[in-house]
C-alpha cells in the first residue's frame, strides 16, 4: 500500500514538472528550435549509432533530424539526409524486431523530420525505404477468423465435431 502510495506521489511530481517545463518552454521569447553544431550533431550521430535497440535508435535520430532546419548550411542538410537514410534503413532491417505499429510511428517521425527541412527531396528516400508488411500468418487475424467462424452456425457446428486426441 506505501508503495502505490509513494508511486502516485512520484508521478504527480513528475506531471506537474513536466507541465511546468513545457509552459516556461512555450513561454520563452526567441526559443523556437533547438540548435545543435556540426561537431556535435557528428558526435550524437555516432553515439546513436553505438546503442542496442532499433527503436531508441530511431526514434534519437528522428529528434536529432528534427532540429535541422532549411536555413542550414548545405553540408548540415547533407550529414542530416544521410542520418536519415541510416535512420530509415535501420528502421527496415530491424522492423522483425519492432512492432508493426511502432515501427509505422518511426517511419513517420523520421519522414515528417526528413520533409520539415528537404521539402520534395525528402520523398525519394522516404519512398525507398517504405516499410513493407509481411503477407505471413497473423495472431490477430487468426483470432478474428476463430471469431468470426464461431459465429457461422455451419463452421461453428464442424468445429464442435471435432475431437482432440
């Protein structure tokens, strides 16, 4: 009991520092996007590169790619395009391993970044790499027809017939 008790504690301080963080943020004259060196957007890159899972990856580099801007330099809108393509292609060899809906939610964020600052150049890489869906059997939709058999008098009768060994 002390311990959900100190749990919803924690969590209404947390809520309301975030609140409060966001309201200073919003409130701040001239802070409209973050900006970050070359160097250190090199570094950052790299570090990314270094993590285990492919969806921090991801979703580090869909941040990182959302603080470049059209008015930066063109080796910046360059080194960012290729972390996006790194992002994007990262994404689909590990998309095994993330769920599909998180894997979409990604893709998204890495695409609305990659647009935000390349426009229409954006769209050939992000068309490149569109995460696909397998054709395989689904848990889901297994689950559905079980369902959806169940409810057809003809199939639900046949499968009442049948008797496991």
């Amino acid at each position: 009991m002390t311990s959900k008790i100190l749990a919803i504690v924690l969590a209404l301080c947390v809520a309301d520092s975030i609140t409060a963080q966001s309201i200073a943020n919003a409130t701040r004259p001239g802070v409209d996007n973050p900006k970050i060196s070359d160097a250190n957007f090199a570094v950052a890159a790299q570090q990314i590169r270094e993590l285990d899972r492919p969806e921090f990856r991801a979703a580090l580099r869909s941040r990182l790619l959302a603080w470049t801007r059209p008015v930066d330099t063109a080796e910046r809108r360059q080194a960012s395009m290729a972390l996006g393509e790194e992002a994007l292609s990262d994404l689909n060899a590990h998309r095994e391993s993330i769920s599909p809906a998180t894997a979409s939610w990604l893709n998204d964020l890495i695409a609305r970044a990659l647009r935000n600052f390349a426009g229409a150049d954006a769209d050939g890489l992000i068309a490149k790499y569109v995460l696909r869906k397998d054709e395989g059997p689904s848990p889901s939709k297994d689950l559905a027809d079980a369902i959806n058999a169940l409810g057809d008098p003809v199939k639900a009768g046949a499968a009442r017939s049948v008797r496991l060994n």
